[in-house]
C-alpha cells in the first residue's frame, strides 16, 4: 500500500491516527509529540527484535536530547497483568520521567493496553504515543484511550480512560505478522459491519481472499474504514456511558472465554468471532433478529477462517460465572451487546441468564 491515510479523533483530546508504510522510521513525525526528554519504549519480546531499533534510532535521529529507555514484555495476553505493569513503572522511575515524558507502545494490544496504562498512572499520566503492529491493535485497541491489564478475576478489570497523544499505525509491519493473528484483526473489523454499518459488512463478503492475502491497499481501506467509525463514536462517548458500549458487541462472551482459558486458548480476535456469533444466536432466540441474519454472520466468518464455536472443555456455568463480572452490567444484571439484524447494534439490559446458558449450551 503506497497511500498514507488519516483520521482524525475529535473531542477535549484530540488526535491524529496515521495509516501508512514507513511510519516507524518517521522520527520527526514522532518526536513532535514527546514534549520533554524522556521516552520509554514499550514493546513485546516478538515485536521488539524486530522494530524496536528503527524507532530509537528515528527518534535519536531527529531529536538527539532524547533519552529513551526500552522496557520488553514476555509477548502474550498472559503479560498484561499487575506485575509487568508494576514493572513497567519501575522502568518509567529508572529512566527518571518526568511529567513530560512520553511512552511509545511499540506492539499489539497488550502491549498498548498495558503501556497506556502505566502512562495514566505514572505521575497521575503522562503522554502515550500508540505505535500498533497488529492489524487488531490498528483498527481497535490503539484507538480511543481505553487502557488496562488483566486480573485473575478477569480480562481488562483494572484500567483507565487515557487517550494517546497520536497514533500511528505503520502498515509494513503486517508483512511479519502471523496469519492466524491478521485473521483475528478481521474479526474486529467485521465487528464494524455487523454494528453499525452494512456496507461495510456486504464489502467484507466480497473482499475475503484479500484481505486473508494481506492485500496492501485493501487492507489499508480496511483500516482506515474501521478507524472511522471508532473515531465517530469514541469522540462522542469518550467514557463508555452510552453508545460506546455497542463497540464490545460480542467481547462479553469472548472475554469469559478468553479468561477461563487462561489466555492459553483462543486469542482476542478469535473469542470476539466466537462472541459475535453468540451474541446473534441469542439475539434470534430473543425474537429481535431473524436466524438469517446470525447464518449470515456464521458464514462471513468461516469465509475469514475463524472460529465460530465455544472451544471443547468449557462449561456454560463457569463461562457465565465470568459474564457475570462485566463492566456493563448494572445491579448484578447482565447487559449484552446484542443486534437487529446486520449494522443494528444495541444494548440489551435484564438479559436472562437462563437463556444465555442455552445459548452457551448450543
């Protein structure tokens, strides 16, 4: 893809998203965004080999007052816990960040979850630049400033709101990424289509063998498209108190699974898949979608070589257990992300649990 792409974030922070190849070498670009002298990069032990010295030697290109530290997580959901980010401040005090320092999350959503983390809390936050290497972490996790870790409890129980400065979204670097993890990025922007949009959704039906090809220029509409329509939403609902929450269509689900497996199963992408399915299967048995529709979803994602079934070895109970500590739901009630059909999102309060189980059930 030779096109660079922007978006813009509006709202009382501001931001650019940039989508393009070659931005990891861009220095200047980036260095206009660290206001002191301090940088910690933050980066995982697959992407850090790879990338993490280009980005110190652009930035030190650029702006030779810079002290630039690196801080590199084991890779893998289980590293986004309250020990690495306990490590991740020690690092920040190392380096003797001051209030204008600056991390740059070099990596995928755990990464960017746990890097913009440790910046809203060190010294009550400091800036965050998200530089995603993942094709999920472009078109989600890097975007709208939702930062976490993950308990025993449960995935993403402790966090904060803490928009990054910019966002820069280097396309090159899908060439290394694994084709089981650029499968589960296209289960987020599926995930787009199937909320608000169903142009987006018949769009994706027709582009399956390139997207799965790693064609640039389709996977950078791709992008750009899903960005968008975070960006309009995040911008209105900075704080997930309203329209937000359609953006976890599917992730209630996904997140029991992913925390009864330990992280050890299915990644993110591939729960959501799972979740979406769920959530349309439930949606039918509630009478506010046909079955088509959910057929329609089911046959989308096989095309995409995802998952569509609740994973052997997991129980009904015990995955509804984990719903049960969502952080939407309200008085101990479970609220779902459910839908009317294909680009008709909503959320759904006083669900049965009953008929949730069913659904787990099959």
């Amino acid at each position: 893809m030779s096109v660079t792409r922007s978006v813009e974030v509006a709202g009382q922070q501001p931001y650019r998203i940039v989508i393009g190849p070659g931005l990891l070498g861009g220095g200047a670009a980036m260095s206009e965004h660290v206001r002191g002298r301090h940088v910690l990069l933050v980066s995982d032990s697959t992407v850090a080999p790879l990338y993490a010295a280009t980005v110190r030697e652009a930035l030190h290109a650029a702006r030779d007052d810079l002290m630039v530290g690196t801080f590199v997580l084991t890779a893998g959901e289980a590293s986004k816990n309250l020990d690495s980010f306990s490590a991740a401040i020690d690092a920040l005090a190392t380096l003797g960040t001051n209030r204008d320092g600056c991390i740059f999350a070099l990596g995928g959503g755990v990464v960017g979850d746990l890097a913009g983390f440790a910046a809203a809390c060190w010294m009550r936050g400091i800036d965050c630049v998200q530089l995603p290497t993942t094709l999920l972490a472009m078109v989600d996790s890097s975007v709208g400033g939702k930062t976490a870790v993950d308990t025993r409890h449960g995935k993403n129980l402790v966090g904060a709101f803490h928009p990054p400065r910019a966002v820069f979204a280097d396309t090159d670097t899908l060439r290394t990424l694994p084709r089981r993890e650029l499968r589960a990025g296209l289960a987020e922007v599926i995930k787009y289509g199937a909320i608000r949009d169903p142009r987006l959704f018949q769009w994706l039906e027709t582009v399956n063998a390139e997207l799965l090809a790693g064609d640039e220029d389709t996977l950078g509409l791709a992008i750009a498209g899903s960005c968008e329509h975070k960006a309009e939403i995040v911008e209105r609902d900075p704080l997930e108190r309203g329209e937000r929450a359609l953006l976890n269509f599917g992730h209630t689900f996904a997140h029991a699974i992913e925390t009864e497996q330990g992280y050890g199963g299915l990644n993110h992408g591939e729960a959501v898949a799972v979740g979406m399915l769920l959530a349309a299967r439930l949606s039918a048995m509630l009478g506010m979608a046909d079955a088509a529709d959910a057929h329609r979803l089911e046959s989308m994602l096989l095309s995409y070589q995802l998952p569509i079934a609740v994973p052997d070895g997991l129980g009904a109970e015990p995955l509804l257990a984990r719903m049960r500590l969502d952080k939407k739901n309200l008085a101990g009630r479970l609220r779902l992300v459910l839908w009317r059909g294909v680009g008709r999102a909503e959320v759904v309060a006083d669900v049965d649990e009953s008929d949730v189980l069913a659904v787990l059930n099959g």
